[in-house]
C-alpha cells in the first residue's frame, strides 16, 4: 500500500525503512532524469525551455526544492526559465542529491527526441567498452 500526496504529486511506500522508495510525478523531471546522461547539458535545456511553459518549470523547480534542495530563484533575470533548466539539470546531475525518481503521467508532455540530439560520440565509447575495449577486428588478419 502506498501514501499519495495530493498537493505535490508525490509518493512513498507505506513504511519509513531504509527500502522505502518516493517517487513524483513530474514529466519535466521525468525527461530531465532520463536524458540528461545521453544529451548533451546545452541541448536538453534548450528542448526543456522550447518544450515546457513557464508554469511547468516553476513546477519542477518547486518539486526539487519540496526535496530539501534549495535552487536559486531566477525572478528578475531575463534568461530565467532557461537558467532555471540549467539549475535542474545541475541537481539532476549531481551524484550527492538524492532525488526520488519521477513519472511522466501525460506522456504527450514529454518532449520527442530524435537521434540528431544525441551524443555519437557517447554511443561509440560505450559500444567500444561493451565490446571488451577492443577495436573490431584487430589482432585479425584478413589472409
């Protein structure tokens, strides 16, 4: 049985133990968790800026500071949505944050990404490391 709060989306499972897991809804932070180890940090802020409205963003920044994580507030800047992104995703990032995980409930709000956004370079290195390290075919002799 699981507790829902109402007010910030959020939930845990019944009991306060060290296996306890909370998990929020939040499709801006959904995406942010999922894509921000595979684009690059300038790319997925500027999709999240282009994607998501002002009041989604407040939202998800609301969210992570509910988690005990202040995130400066970005009021009187004129670059404040995007250099809100940026603080997210810099605390998405950060290993020493324990975020709970997050759930996207309205799927047509997560912003679609297409191959043009991605990090080749990431795709060559973790094929190159799953592969034993090794170029293709080296140490073989085509005779």
């Amino acid at each position: 049985m699981t507790s829902v709060s109402e007010n910030d989306n959020t939930s845990t499972p019944d009991g306060d133990g060290p296996s306890a897991t909370q998990w929020c809804i939040s499709e801006l932070l959904c995406f942010v968790s999922d894509k921000c180890n595979v684009l690059p940090v300038d790319d997925l802020v500027k999709i999240c800026v282009d994607f998501y409205t002002e009041s989604e963003i407040i939202s998800a920044r609301n969210v992570v500071d509910s988690m005990g994580v202040r995130l400066p507030k970005r009021n009187r800047s004129a670059d404040r949505l995007r250099l809100t992104v940026e603080d997210i995703v810099k605390c998405v990032l950060d290993p020493s944050v324990k975020l709970p995980e997050f759930y996207a409930k309205n799927l047509t709000r997560l912003p679609p990404v297409d191959v043009s956004h991605c990090d080749v370079c990431d795709f060559a290195g973790t094929s190159r490391s799953t592969c034993g390290g090794s170029e293709y075919g080296s140490g073989h002799s085509n005779s």
